[in-house]
C-alpha cells in the first residue's frame, strides 16, 4: 500500500510540477518533490503529503520566475536564440497570458517549435483556444485603458441614467469587437473601421438604436458612420470624459498616444491648465478651449490635441449623440494639424483609416511590447517595419501580425546578460 500512494505521488507531483515549470523535470527535481511528500505524509497522510508537495512546486524559482539561460559558449553581451522550451513559454505568456499546455510543451522537447511551420501551426491553433480570450481582457484592455473607466463616475445630475451595468456593457462591447478580430482573423484596422459591434439594450439606448431589449449582449450591423469602430464606442467617450462634461484635451490626448501612437507633450510647469469663463455668456467648451489656448506657451500642444477632441463633441461625456453643448450649437469642424479639415468623427476616423500604416504599426509596436513585457527600443523598430511591410500584403490580418512577432528576431533570441 505504501508503494502504491508513493507511486501514485510521483506521478501526480511530477505531472503537475511538469506544468508549473513549463518543461519537463529532471529526476533530482523529482526526488525533491517526494522528499516534500514525505514530510507531509508523515504529518497527515497521503494527502497532506501530496499538498506539501504542491506548496514546494508553488513556492520554487522554477515556477515563480521565468529564467532563460544563455547556452555555453556564447560570450557576455552576444545574442543567442532561445531555446524551444522558452520559446514555448513565451509564446504561452503571450496569446494565452498562462503556461504551455502539454501538446506545445511536447513539441518544445521534440525541438521541433523553432521550425517554422510548426510554429505557424502552433500559433493558428493557440488563437483558436479560448484562452486567447486573454489577449482581450489582457492586452486589449490595457492598451485602450478600460481599465481606468472603472475610476470614472459621471454626474448623477447631468447623466441620471449612467449606471454600472451601462459601464460593464461598455466595457464587454470593445472587449468584444477585438475578440471578434481574434476569432475571424480580421483587418486589425477594424478596430477603428467595423461597421458592426455587439450592444444590449442600455447600449441601444445611449446610441438611439431601436428594437435591441434585454441584457444580452448581441451582433448588430452599425449604420451610423461616426459609430464605427471604437471611436463611436461608450467606453472610450466616457473614460475620456469628465464627470461633469467631455473633455477635448483628454480625447485628443488618448486618440494620439493610443491610436496614432505619439503622445503629445505634457504640459509646462506651472501653467494654469484651468478654463475661464465669460460670465453671463453661454459658451461652448469649444469655446473656452480658443480662450485658452490664446497664450502662445499653450497653443503649441492644444493644437494637437483640441482638434480631434472638436470632432469628437457630438458624442457627450457617457457617448449620446447631441447637437447642443449648454445650450450652444456644437460646431464641429476644424482642421488637423497636418492640414485636413474634419467635420465629424468619421472624418477622423476616415483620416487614420487612410493612412493604414500609421495605426497597424502602432498596433504592432503595442502588441509587440507586451510579447516582449518590456519597451521596445532603437534597435526593435527594423523589425516593426519588417512586420508592417509583410502584413500590409493581408491588408494588417490579426493572425499575420502575430505570426510576424513571434518569428521575428527580438521574440525568437535575446543577449547574454552575464550573472551579474
């Protein structure tokens, strides 16, 4: 009997340590593990020894940190290409934001993953898995900071019927147009150009779409032009709102540094960033931003920035469409910084549409950076490049920018940092 819960803890141990150190185990680690259970078993039977175990695998540097080691030979300060268990981790982290599964894990030990067209098989089956859901909740989250709406609460008086479950709803509406990218092997431009999104009832309210009831969230084909994509989204017009109005420093801001991918300048030292008003006179926030920016020391960057946000004041700070602005017709027309005049919200989405590259290389760089968990520097950018040209052939297809990361140089090798 004995034997036999000794036999059948080597088997559950290793097993599970195999997956928590995303690479096989060496008999020593093993051993290890079954000196862990016997402690244990020994205080509390067989299953006390088998949990003993378990806190020993949760506990070690093999599961807590992900280490990859430079192979002998390769001199401090060289690049080396990783081996295929790490590329199997990595690739792992990345779409799945979890540990390899066994098949990836097998392949890895085979030395077969750093084959590229296994690789490629290995990819279009790990977007398929419904663990690269994670790459929405996850990625996408954090690059279009959903996050932070959670921080946003609207004037109960100015918005009475914003509520928390408009504010999920919001939230699982972008989180599942970029799902849908994942799962159709979309344009990455779609992110910013569907002509459909999924929507429940409070959504249809917001955006004048009749015929949608209940709190299922559901596909729907959307004719407005300035809805289109995320720009028409509740999320992104809330949480780049005020509680109390828009804010068009704050669009123009998210629009540049999360679409465009140059974030404009902070704002000098000690510059008063408060808006003045005529009193007596209604004015529009368009208005007082002109009043704002006469002083030459904020021009320079409100020009940037107050001119997307101007084509974005239809929408109000929970995403209504409106006309009026404090009883102020909203007039939205300006023209960009590069000279296009926009009219509307689908005129600044037509100016990024386009202009492909602009996005889908910003688009590249943000995923790029979270496969790598780390900024991408100087020396990345031939390979962004690389990647726009190639995928650009697919007109930006999700899967081929993916493909394109994880063959390409910075995820495939890394520089022997040395031990100290």
């Amino acid at each position: 009997m004995e034997d036999e819960q000794l036999a059948c803890a080597n088997e559950i141990l290793s097993s599970l340590a195999r997956q928590a150190y995303r690479r096989p185990v060496t008999e020593n680690e093993v051993s290890d593990l079954l000196g862990f259970y016997e402690i244990g078993n020994e205080i509390g039977g067989f299953e006390k020894g088998i949990e003993t175990g378990i806190r020993r695998i949760i506990s070690g540097p093999e599961f807590l940190f992900r280490v990859e080691t430079a192979p002998a030979g390769v001199a401090e300060g060289q690049p080396y290409q990783i081996s295929d268990i790490e590329l199997a981790s990595r690739l792992a982290f990345f779409l799945w934001s979890s540990l390899p599964d066994d098949e990836l894990i097998n392949i890895a030990t085979e030395n077969r993953l750093s084959d590229s067209d296994v690789l490629e098989e290995q990819v279009m089956r790990m977007l398929a898995d419904p663990r690269a859901e994670n790459l929405t909740t996850n990625f996408a989250s954090q690059w279009f900071t959903l996050r932070n709406l959670q921080a946003i609460v609207p004037d109960p008086l100015t918005f009475p019927d914003y509520s928390d479950n408009l504010r999920q709803s919001s939230v699982l509406e972008t989180q599942m147009l970029f799902q849908s990218i994942i799962d159709e092997d979309r344009s990455v431009l779609d992110i910013i150009n569907a002509d459909y999104s999924f929507i429940n009832e409070e959504l249809a309210k917001v955006y004048g779409i009749p015929g949608i009831i209940g709190s299922r969230m559901r596909r729907v084909e959307i004719e407005d032009e300035n809805r289109r994509g995320i720009l028409g989204h509740s999320s992104i017009l809330t949480l780049t709102s005020l509680t109390i109005r828009t804010s068009l420093v704050t669009r123009g801001k998210w629009f540049l540094t999360n679409l465009v991918g140059t974030p404009p300048p902070e704002p000098p030292p000690n510059v008063d960033t408060q808006l003045t008003e005529v009193e007596g006179v209604p004015q529009s926030l368009r208005e007082q931003m002109e009043m704002h920016r006469a002083d030459p020391v904020c021009s320079s960057c409100h020009q940037l920035m107050d001119t997307i946000g101007i084509a974005m004041e239809n929408f109000d700070g929970v995403g209504r469409h409106r006309t009026l602005d404090r009883g102020v017709t909203i007039d939205p027309v300006d023209f960009l910084f590069d000279g296009t005049e926009i009219t509307s919200v689908a005129d600044l989405r037509n100016w990024l549409v386009e202009r492909p590259e602009i996005f889908a290389s910003n688009t590249i760089e943000k995923l790029m950076q979270f496969a790598l968990t780390r900024p991408l520097d100087w020396y990345d950018m031939p390979h962004v490049r690389n990647i726009l040209r190639e995928s650009a052939q697919e007109n930006y297809k999700f899967s081929d920018i993916i493909l394109g990361i994880v063959k390409s140089v910075p995820f495939q090798m890394r520089v022997n940092e040395g031990s100290g």
